[in-house]
C-alpha cells in the first residue's frame, strides 16, 4: 500500500553540504531551484541565514536572533535550476576554508496575490509538498487575518518581522495537544528557549502571537502595537507547513530520559528533524539530518537559535530508520520526560506509489 504519492522527496526537499572558498561559487547537489534556503556554518559560529525567492537573494533574516531584515549583495545571487550561487558572504555562507550546510525546500517560485484575510498577503505555495512563502503589511489591528497559502490546514508556522526587531513567533499543531488546551493557540520563539506560551491558559508572547491557524487563514494577534506580528506597516514574512503522508510530520512525544529511547513513527526515513522541549525554558531547539549524520551513531546536531557551530555528543543521539526515529540518549532538549515536538522531512516514503519500501540505514 502506498504511504505517499511523492516517490522522491528530494525533489521537494533537500540538504545540501559545501565548503566555502571567499569567493564566488556555484552551490549544486539540490535537485531542484530553491525557494528557500537556511544555511548554517558547520565549523564556524556564523549566524543561522535564512533566505527565499519571495525576498530575494540578497535579503536575509537570522533565526538566532530578533534583528530586522538585511541586504547583502554578495549573499544568494541567483537561484539555479539544481541550487543556487554565492558571493563572499561568511553568513549564507563562502568564508574561505570554512563547511557549511544548507536546508532547501520547494515552493512554487513564482508568488500570487492572497486575499482570503482581511490582510492581503504574497504567497508562493507548493500543493504537492504542503509548503507556502507568505509576506504581508501589517496594519496594527489587535486582532486580524492573512491568507497563508497552504491548500489545506498547516501544522507548522513560523512569522518574523522584516523590518524591525521581533521574535519568529512559531506555532506547532503538537505543542498544545497534550495539556495545554487548545492546540490552534500554542505558541514558540524559534529564536529562543521559551516554553510553549498558551492564550487559552492565560500565556501568551508579551510582543503578539497568532492563533487560529486554519485551511485559508491565521489569526495575528497583535498586543499593544508591538513588533512580532501585526505592527502598523511593519513588513513581514511567515512559512507554512501542512503536513503530507510520507514526506512530512509535525508531531510529539513524551521522552524517557534513555539512551534506549522512545520510537516515534512517521511513515518514512527520514531526512531532517528539528525538536524542542515544549515545557522546559532554558532547553535550545535542536537540529539533525541525515548528511551531517549519513549513519547512526554519529550524532551531530546545531542548534537553530545560537550561531555556535556544529556539535555530537550521544546524549542527543537519533536513529533514523525506516518508518521513523528513536531517541538515544537523557538529553532534556531531546529525550527529556515531558512533551517533546518535532518537525520531520523525508528521505525516502516506507512505501510510495512505486511500492518500493524504504529500508534502514
């Protein structure tokens, strides 16, 4: 039976590993023309880049941090048919000598205009994989809409202020499953440690958040004018994940704290998993895909809100297998024993319409 109708998730989504040369270079390897990259210095502590079609090359946003938008002309200065080309750059990244890698995913790569909020917004949206581009003005109200261009419900948001300081307000379908009342009002900073902040129990980000979160819309809810979601012409950009059977995930667990973990299934092998401790306030989100880690056992992780660069260490061990992952090691960013989130992409479906099972590495 098949799990998926996408055979070859690489073609939607990809990573990709380079070292950088203090020059100019050509990027290849994705299998595809980017509408998003996320790039990270493995060897250096460089800033967390993150830049899409939607923006442009030159425009790019750092997800350890809260600072606005900034241009550089020596960053992404094209997207190519199969990845994309740098200039100098340390950040997005070509620092001479230093390794870098690279989290692409595929929108639509071209962008229409979204009225189904009161807000109108830009989207650049993929059906196939679940994936939408969204920017927008914000207007100041304390409660409003913007279309996310998503074709059906997303179960991973994430929404930073370009023009001025804010934090990437960061919703998850998972962070508000278990005990925490309704799921549509759970929120994160994907810059910071904070626990999952609950309106419905009286919790919320002090800067605004946004709830709602349906097939068309989200609700920005804005508190006192402030930057993170709906300040008054404020320019902002949101990424929305729908989930798709055998290519992505978006759900929790609860952890156990040992180095023979909990499994946790998501219908393929997959290719990246980001995790976060929805409980705990000082516990970093944490990083692992399958070419830094390309066997089990090595461990290697980065951490989306710090610029340090790459770390391993057993204690946030995962194993990637056929149908899902298991936890190896006590990590409380990882494995601890309370409610765990993550965000998970395929390297290969269990079994696609091609009925070729995915087998363990």
């Amino acid at each position: 039976m098949p799990y998926t109708t996408i055979n070859k998730p690489n073609t939607q989504f990809n990573t990709v590993l380079w070292t950088g040369n203090g020059g100019t270079q050509t990027i290849t390897g994705v299998g595809f023309q980017p509408s998003l990259v996320w790039g990270k210095s493995r060897s250096v502590n460089y800033e967390q880049s993150w830049i899409d079609f939607v923006r442009g090359g030159t425009k790019y946003l750092f997800s350890n941090g809260n600072s606005a938008e900034s241009t550089d002309a020596n960053a992404i200065t094209s997207f190519n048919a199969d990845g994309f080309s740098i200039g100098s750059s340390p950040y997005i990244g070509n620092a001479n000598g230093a390794t870098y890698v690279g989290w692409n995913w595929l929108a639509s790569n071209s962008t229409t205009s979204n009225t189904s909020g009161a807000i109108s917004s830009t989207v650049s949206s993929n059906t196939t994989n679940g994936f939408s581009i969204f920017t927008y003005t914000g207007t100041g109200a304390s409660i409003t809409t913007v279309g996310h261009g998503c074709s059906s419900e997303p179960k991973f948001v994430i929404v930073k202020n370009r023009s001025g300081t804010g934090a990437w307000v960061t919703y998850h379908y998972g962070a508000g499953a278990t005990g925490l009342g309704n799921p549509n009002q759970a929120s994160l900073i994907l810059n910071g440690t904070n626990a999952s902040a609950n309106p419905a129990s009286g919790g919320y980000l002090s800067d605004g958040y946004f709830s709602n979160v349906n097939s068309t819309t989200i609700t920005l809810r804005d508190v006192n004018n402030a930057n993170n979601v709906n300040a008054t012409s404020n320019n902002y950009v949101g990424y929305a994940f729908a989930e798709v059977k055998g290519f992505s995930k978006f759900g929790s667990y609860i952890g156990n704290k040992l180095d023979d973990g909990v499994f946790v299934y998501t219908g393929f092998k997959p290719a990246f998993i980001l995790f976060k401790n929805t409980v705990r306030t000082d516990q970093n989100w944490v990083l692992q895909d399958n070419k830094i880690n390309s066997y089990n056992g090595s461990y290697n992780f980065l951490v989306p809100n710090s610029n340090i660069a790459q770390a391993s260490g057993s204690s946030v061990g995962v194993d990637f297998l056929s149908n899902g992952f298991k936890m190896r090691g006590s990590d409380d960013a990882t494995n601890d024993d309370v409610l765990m989130i993550y965000a998970a992409f395929a390297e290969q479906p269990l079994v696609g319409t091609n009925n070729v099972p995915a087998t363990a590495r």
